[in-house]
C-alpha cells in the first residue's frame, strides 16, 4: 500500500514536469513577468540621480527585487504592488516605465523632489488604488491617462507646480474617497463633475488660480467631511446645496471673492462643523445666530468681511 502511494505521487510529479516540458511558454511566462517588474524599477531607479539615505543601494541583482528597499510584492505572482519611496531625499524625475509595474495598488513618492511631468503611462496602472505624489516639484498637466485607474480611491498631488485646468475625464473615476489637489498653478473654474465623486470624504484644492462659483454639484457629496478651496478667484454665494453636506466638518473657503449672505440656518443645516474659515471675503448681513447649535465648533474665523450687526458670542 505504501508502494502504491509512492507510484501515484512519483506518477504526477512526472505528469507534471512533463507538461511544462512540452509547454515553454507555461514555464516561461512567471519569469518573463517578473523580469518585467524587475527592468521596470532599475528604469525607475536610474531616473533619481540624488538618493542621500542610500535606499536603493539594495535595488540590485544580487537580490531579488521582492526584497528591495520601499517595494512590497504580492504572495501569489510575486509581482510588485506596493512602492513606498516618500520621504526618502530623493531628486530626480519618474521614469515612465513605472506604468510597466502592472499589478500596483499603492505608489508613495511623497516629500522627495521629483520634477518633471506626471508620466501618462500611470494610465496603463488599472490595479491602482492609492497614489501619493504631494510636496514634489512635478510640473505640466496631470494626465488625463489616470481616468483608466477606476479603482483609484485616493488622489493625492498637493505642493506641485502643476498647470492648467483638471482634466474633464478624470470624471470617471466615482470611487474617489480623497482629492488633495491644493497649492498648485491649476485654473479654470472648480470643476462641476466633481459632484461624481460621491465617495469623497476629503476635498483639497486650496492655493491654485481656480475662479468662476462654487459649483452646486458639490451638494451631491453626502459623505464629505472636509472641503478647503480657500486662497483661489472664487466669487459668486455659497451654493443653497451645500446645506446637504450634514456630515461636513470643515468647510474653508478664505481670502476669494464670495459674497451673499450667510443661511440663517447654517448651523441647523452643518450641525458637525469644527471649523469654519470664510474671511476676506465679500459675505454681507448678520452672523447667523445658528451657530450656538454646532456644538462641536472650534474655530470660527469670519473676518474681513462685511457683516452688519452686533457681534455674537457662540459657547457650547
């Protein structure tokens, strides 16, 4: 009976060995992966001519680049998917064969100094889930390529020097939960098909050159917490829809050209609000006396504005 268990395992090991034997292109399609993965990031490392911590003395052959500093694979396929290299002094530009590393869900580059343009082949990275490129040098437009990652759910490119206007296509991607998009050279108006984004809990987009109204779209984002678009040309009311923001805790709008009145019922309708920056502005009227209902109001800066009346104490 042994003998006979022996045979069958001996038996399938042979069957086995035989198939990939007579099929080279099932043995070789793991390796040729992996050396896609592999060429793809000493692409990426031969593009970053400054690296002071000496993180990528370790991207080399004589380890496999699962082990690499900053690089997560994945258990199955042993492919990368993670690529965590933020805060590590690097200067230097993204190469585009970044978009060869097919099975990303997580890139960090941020608090280096990358320049030059966000590549386009990000694009071809449909496993995406996270991208981190804040407090950079990356220049031109954001590419209008990363509307294929529709897995994306946070969109991180603050403290760039990033042009031009958002791209409309970028409309596509609804699972959105955070867009930081703030301290750019971005123009244009705000735009209305952020309103998609119905997942989005944080919205960025201070210090840019953003102008036109605030779009009454944003009411559409139930599950937003946070919104700062101050320090842009905004003018125009603030939108009757924001009322329906009831989970929003900051709302920051400062130092743009809003004018109109304040809802008498803002603090009914924002009964979460923590904080509330709306000075140097235009906004005329009263302080709505509603605010004593927000009961979790910590910073109220109302400033440089036109508003009539006496003023109010709001205590909890």
């Amino acid at each position: 009976m042994v003998f006979s268990k022996t045979l069958r395992i001996i038996s399938k090991f042979f069957m086995a060995a035989t198939l990939l034997l007579w099929s080279p292109t099932l043995a070789t399609v793991s390796l040729a992966t992996n050396h896609t993965d592999d060429l793809a990031l000493l692409a990426i490392k031969s593009s970053i001519i400054h690296d002071p911590q000496n993180v990528l003395d370790s991207w080399n052959t004589s380890f496999h680049f699962c082990h690499w500093q900053g690089v997560t694979c994945g258990h199955p396929h042993r492919r990368v998917t993670r690529l965590d290299l933020g805060s590590r002094g690097f200067a230097g530009s993204l190469s585009p064969q970044i978009g060869n590393l097919s099975f990303l869900k997580v890139i960090n580059l941020r608090n280096n100094t990358f320049k030059g343009v966000i590549p386009p082949q990000l694009g071809n990275l449909f496993r995406l889930e996270r991208l981190f490129l804040d407090n950079n040098s990356f220049e031109g437009e954001v590419p209008a390529s990363l509307s294929n990652c529709t897995r994306l759910d946070t969109l991180v490119l603050g403290y760039n020097h990033l042009v031009g206007k958002f791209p409309q296509q970028l409309s596509a991607l609804v699972n959105l939960m955070v867009l930081f998009i703030n301290s750019n050279g971005f123009t244009g108006g705000l735009p209305s098909f952020f309103g998609n984004f119905t997942s989005l809990k944080g919205l960025s987009a201070s210090n840019n050159y953003l102008g036109g109204s605030i779009p009454h779209t944003l009411g559409q984002l139930y599950n937003l917490q946070e919104i700062y678009i101050g320090f842009n040309h905004l003018y125009g009311t603030i939108p009757p829809s924001l009322s329906n923001l009831t989970s929003l805790r900051v709302l920051s709008v400062e130092n743009n050209s809003i004018s109109g009145s304040l809802p008498q019922d803002m603090g009914l309708q924002l009964p979460n609000l923590e904080e509330f920056y709306i000075w140097g502005n235009k906004f005329i009227g009263s302080i709505p006396f509603s605010f004593s209902n927000c009961s979790n109001l910590l910073l109220l800066n109302l400033g440089d504005n036109g508003f009539t009346g006496k003023s109010r104490e709001f205590g909890t």
